[in-house]
C-alpha cells in the first residue's frame, strides 16, 4: 500500500494548490465526492458541535490553527477523490457556500437524502450567520491529508481505520467495497438502490446468525457489546469474503417427472438462500435488498391482508418483556423459512419456531442470557432443520419433535417474575387455560397441543 500524508489548510485544499507530502512528492486536484460514497448527513447539532469547538479553541488559543481531523483522499489525474472526511467537507463548504469563501471548490451530490440535508443546514446556517461569519476562516482550518494513488489502497487504509475505530457500522464499510464493484456506468443507480434499503444493521444481523450458526461449520458470533469484533465479522463474511462472479441466486429446483419419464422444472423459490455464497457488487447488494424487503414485510410491519392471524400473532410477538436475545434467534428463523418456502403455512410456521426458540425462556431459571442463544443452537439446529429440509412439513417435523420443557423455579403462585408474566401472556395469547395446581407441565403441554391441533387443521 503506498500512501503518501501531508498537512495543509482548508483554504489550500479547497482553492486547489499543490500540496508537498511528507515523501516529497506533489499532489494537486480538485475535491469530489464518488458517487457511491454514504449521504451526506450531519445534522444542526454536528454542526454546533463544531461551531463550539471553534470558539472555544480561538478563545483558549487564538494563534493556533484548528485541527479538523485527518481525511483519506484517493489521487486520480486531476481528481482528489474524498474516501474519508466528507461530512467535514460538506459542512464546510456550506460555510463557504453562504460566505463567499473558497469560491473554487465545486462539490456534486447526485444522493436526494444529501440534497434534502444541505437544504436543511443552509437554511439553519443562513439564519445564525451572525454568530459565526467571524469564527469560519479556511486560513486557520487545517487538515492531515492520508493520499493514496489506488483507489483500493485508499479503501483499504479507510477499512483498516473504521473496523478499529467507532465511527461506521459494518454496513456502511461495506458499501463502498461493493459500489465500487459495480461497474462505473451503473454506480449511481446501484448508490441510490443502496440508500433506498435503509438501516441494515438488524437484517446483517440475522444474517450472520443464519450464516455462521450451522452444525457443519459453526463459527462464533461476537456479543453484541463486542462492536469492534461485530463490525470485523461484518466486513469479512459480507465484504471481504465475496468472490467476483456474476449476480447468482441458489435455491431448490423441483423437478416433476412424468409417466413419460418427461421433466418439468419449477423453482421452489424466487429469492436467495441466507447461507449461498455472494459476489461482490451487484450480487451482494440485491442479496442484501431482498432480505431487507422480507424483514420489512414480514417483522417490521406486518401487514399482509391474506395473513391476518400472522400479522397479529408477530405484533404480538414483539411485544414481549425479557426475550431481546430470543427474538434475534427467532428472527432469523422467520426469515430463514420465508426465504426457503415462502407463505406455505406461514402462521403455523411462526408459532412453530416459536415453541421451539422461546422456549429457552421457561427452561431456565431466570434471565436468558446472550451467551445460552449459541449453545441452544448447539443442542437444537433450529436453523439447520429449515435450510436442511425440502418441504414444509419435513421442516414442521423436526419442530414438532422438540419437547418443550418448563422449570418451575419463580413460578410459585406470589411470584412476579419475569418469566411467569411470559407464561400468563403466552396463556392468554393461545387461551391456554392452565391448571394452577401444576402450572409448569401444564403450560408445556397446553402449548404443544395447541400448535398440533392447528397442524392437524391445516
């Protein structure tokens, strides 16, 4: 990787001077923004931040510069291509923008999520200009600047920063290396589809849950707490991992023979497999799309008008007190089976999976810790009973062969816990009608029994 690192002001880099490196070498070009970079989206309160930070710098030490951070610059011919520092950029040269400073940078933002955010700055700006039309001076800005001459190289060092610093997520690390994959001429079709699906981080995490908890090859998946080992996952199975090919989607083939022995061949499914193997660039991305429409559709908002028990039995669901770590597994789950047999007895489906995942609320004896998800796993492949099955009801009957079991610790009758409000609600939810007297073994079996009958209907 060869980089090359310098220091200069916001006026010299803005008004496109060479700048001379600490390796001797000469670097000029104007700023641009790539257009698979992130949205712009520094609110009101980042920019009184820094409007505060300024004052009280200048007040403390009025003959010093002020250090804006370093930014990562990828030197293209006559190009300086911002990798890392564009919201500082962008808030600056809405400064310049309102005060006539810098009238030579010319930034492009092609993202209508950036556009709606300038509007929103400029406006705030324009309104408090008294307060700081003495406090911006581009002079007294300064920058280190981190040059490369490969685009790669400048993502590179850009990946290596963030996975071990707090600033981006593994979602929008992964971003570039995927735009960037695309080719040139699609890039900002692909950026926008990008920015159209929204926060990723609940979906990427079922995801990994769907992809690394397999009996065949189960791979530890860092608590959530652990953010800078969670985001390094991110990137390497959803980034750096991705091969180059072509946009590919596996899933099972039904292939119906006849008398004749001729053959007719239908897809069981129209999407992608959780656990198939990904491309970098357009792949991943609709890879991603597609699971993120199915969390919406199917978990975020509920609202299919065939599905109506569904719906109300998910918005139910998520109701729950204390079952945080068992609702991620569930998740999973839920999205696993659409993805692999669509709305074949979805209802059904859902209660199965939970039966079997939330049972780790009634097994124990108090609070389900994030640490027990993985050895419940262990014990019980929820996940590999749906990606291993080829129909629904092959699924349904490794569900269905799980004995819940309560313990009935903090179940006694005076008792508040967490675990016995669950119980009453799950009871009133499927109008149990527990027996008092054994309140344990009575829910579990109520429960089983409830969900078979419904198989036996259906």
């Amino acid at each position: 990787m060869t980089v090359s690192v310098a220091t200069c002001s916001a006026q010299q880099l803005f008004d496109g001077h060479i700048i001379q490196t600490k390796n001797g070498k000469q670097v000029t070009g104007a700023l641009v923004i790539p257009e698979y970079q992130r949205p712009y989206c520094w609110e009101c309160q980042q920019i009184d931040t820094l409007l505060e930070d300024l004052r009280e710098h200048f007040h403390k030490h009025d003959e010093l510069p002020y250090y804006l951070g370093s930014l990562i610059l990828h030197h293209d011919e006559q190009q300086l291509k911002i990798i890392d520092g564009q919201q500082r950029i962008t808030t600056l040269a809405l400064f310049s923008f309102l005060s006539q400073q810098a009238l030579q940078l010319d930034l492009r933002f092609e993202s209508p999520l950036s556009q709606q955010q300038i509007k929103i700055n400029i406006d705030w700006l324009a309104e408090r200009k008294p307060k700081w039309a003495n406090l911006i001076n581009f002079e007294r800005i300064q920058f280190s600047l981190v040059i490369t001459e490969s685009e790669d190289d400048a993502y590179r060092f850009f990946e290596t920063q963030n996975t071990g610093g707090v600033r981006l997520g593994g979602p929008d690390i992964i971003k570039a290396h995927h735009l960037r994959a695309v080719p040139k001429v699609h890039q900002t079709r692909f950026a926008l589809q990008w920015e159209g699906m929204g926060n990723l981080d609940n979906s990427v995490k079922f995801l990994l849950k769907g992809r690394f908890w397999q009996k065949l090859n189960m791979r530890e998946l860092a608590p959530h707490n652990q953010t800078k080992v969670v985001r390094e996952q991110i990137v390497a199975e959803f980034g750096e991992q991705t091969t180059e090919g072509d946009d590919i989607a596996y899933g099972q083939v039904l292939r119906l023979t006849g008398i004749g022995g001729e053959v007719l061949q239908q897809a069981a499914q129209q999407g992608y497999e959780i656990r198939q193997p990904i491309n970098s660039g357009i792949n991943t991305i609709r890879y991603l799309e597609y699971f993120q429409n199915l969390y919406h559709q199917y978990w975020v908002t509920p609202s299919l008008p065939h599905q109506k028990s569904y719906n109300r039995f998910i918005c139910w669901l998520k109701g729950l007190e204390g079952c945080g770590y068992l609702q991620d597994l569930y998740e999973a789950c839920l999205m696993m089976y659409i993805s692999q047999f669509g709305e074949y007895q979805l209802e059904l489906a859902a209660k199965k999976i939970f039966r079997v995942v939330y049972s780790r609320r009634v097994s124990n004896q108090k609070a389900v810790r994030e640490n027990t998800i993985p050895k419940f796993v262990k014990d019980y492949p929820v996940l590999d009973w749906i990606a291993l099955s080829y129909t629904y009801k092959q699924c349904f009957a490794f569900f269905d062969a799980f004995a819940l079991v309560v313990d009935p610790s903090n179940l006694e009758s005076d008792t508040n816990s967490v675990k016995k409000r669950f119980i009453t609600e799950v009871s009133k939810h499927f109008q149990l009608g527990l027996s008092q007297e054994h309140f344990a073994t009575s829910f579990a079996n109520s429960l089983t029994r409830n969900i078979t009958e419904m198989t036996e209907a259906a």
